[in-house]
C-alpha cells in the first residue's frame, strides 16, 4: 500500500518563531481533522558531501540529527538557481538514504518544454540519471514529486487529466526498471499551485497520491484544507 503524503515547502519563509508557531498550528489542525498527529519533519535539501570545508552547506547527517524524516531534493528552484545536476543530485540522494533519510525527489519541465512535447523525455532523464542506479529495497525511501515548473507559483496548475498523465507515465517508469510492486507502492506527489479548491479533483486520479504543497503551505487553515481533501 502506497502512502498518501501532503508535504509542505516552506520555502525561504518564516523566522524562527513564526516556524514554530506554524509547526504548531499544523500539528494541532492535523491531531483535530485526522485524530493522529502523524506529522514529520523535512529539510528543503542536504549537500553533496558529508561533511568538511563547504562553507554554508547542510550536510546529510546534519540534517538527520536535527530529527528530520525527509528531505527534499531536485526541486526546480534548486536545479535552476544553483545548476544542481543529475549527477549531484544522484550523489545527494545517496548521502541521504545512507544517513536514514527518505528523500521526496522533484522532477517536471519548463512551459517550454511542455510546449514543445519533450516534457516526457525531459521528466525520464531526471528520474533514471538521479535515481535508478538504486535498488528496489532502496526505493521503498523515495517518494516522487512531479512540479510542472510553469505551475509553480504561477496561479496556473495543470488539468487533473494532466497530472494524471504524468503520474502514470512515471509509474509506468518505475515498472519498466523496477517490476510492478516497486511501481504500485510509489507515492507519488502533485506540485504545482495545489490549493484547497483544487486537491480533491487532483487527489481522486488513480496515481496522484498526494501534494507538494508551496505558498498555500504557509497558513496552517489552507494546507489543512488541502490535507482534507482526502
């Protein structure tokens, strides 16, 4: 069975104590809605090395000793901003996996690459360089997150039909590399301007398991309107 994930990226927002404070109101709204605060903790990425003279960097098992469950690695910003590579992402994922982390890896493709129909093999190269080079033992630790980057932020977000599409073209991916056990048990996660009046529609696709969830993650009342949705 595949679990269902609503993971929220906080981004580069909140101090310290308005962190906090939202960390609080989403545990509280998820122990009221659900009757059981299964909430984790996530880190938006971790470096490509365990530890030495990297000035700024967050390694690995920094990240695990602050308590954290996941991290997220790939995200578009990251692959844009910073020129994050397959093979430094494939580095990455490694560092964290071997340091108990379970890793929620982005992958999606520009407006114009959806536009000019390359968006599939743009999205199979992200996965296959970065990932599967893994075991099928070791993929029960990632979950995927497709973020079509021309709905990130962007008040625009791709048709459930759309998102459906994707998810089951990387299932499908998964199946060819891995068999259709590794495949059936991903989770799989929307990203891209998923809100409260929108995530039932996404959520009810066969191979959508969950979201990504940007700006609307930063008012415990919308991402728990989102959390709902299931």
């Amino acid at each position: 069975m595949r679990k269902n994930i609503v993971a929220g990226n906080w981004k580069m927002n909140t101090t310290v104590p308005e962190g906090v404070q939202l960390a609080k109101d989403v545990c509280a709204a998820v122990a009221a809605e659900i009757g059981d605060a299964n909430v984790g903790l996530a880190a938006q990425n971790c470096a490509d090395h365990t530890s030495g003279a990297y000035t700024g960097e967050v390694s690995a098992p920094m990240v695990a000793s602050t308590g954290a469950n996941y991290v997220i690695l790939g995200h578009s910003e990251r692959r844009g901003y910073y020129n994050e590579s397959y093979e430094m992402l494939k580095t990455k994922v490694d560092l964290a996996l071997e340091n108990g982390l379970k890793v929620i890896f982005c992958c999606g493709e520009s407006l114009e690459e959806r536009e000019n129909g390359s968006f599939k093999e743009v999205i199979g190269a992200e996965i296959r360089d970065s990932l599967f080079h893994l075991t099928a033992e070791q993929m029960a630790n990632i979950v995927i997150a497709y973020e079509p980057i021309w709905a990130i932020g962007t008040g625009k977000t791709a048709t459930s039909d759309q998102a459906q599409e994707i998810h089951a073209f990387i299932r499908g991916l998964l199946a060819d590399q891995y068999g259709a056990q590794v495949a059936d048990d991903m989770t799989i996660l929307y990203g891209g301007s998923c809100k409260p009046s929108n995530a039932p529609e996404l959520f009810a696709k066969p191979d959508i398991d969950g979201g990504l969830i940007g700006g609307a993650s930063l008012k415990a009342g919308d991402f728990m309107g989102i959390v709902t949705a299931f």
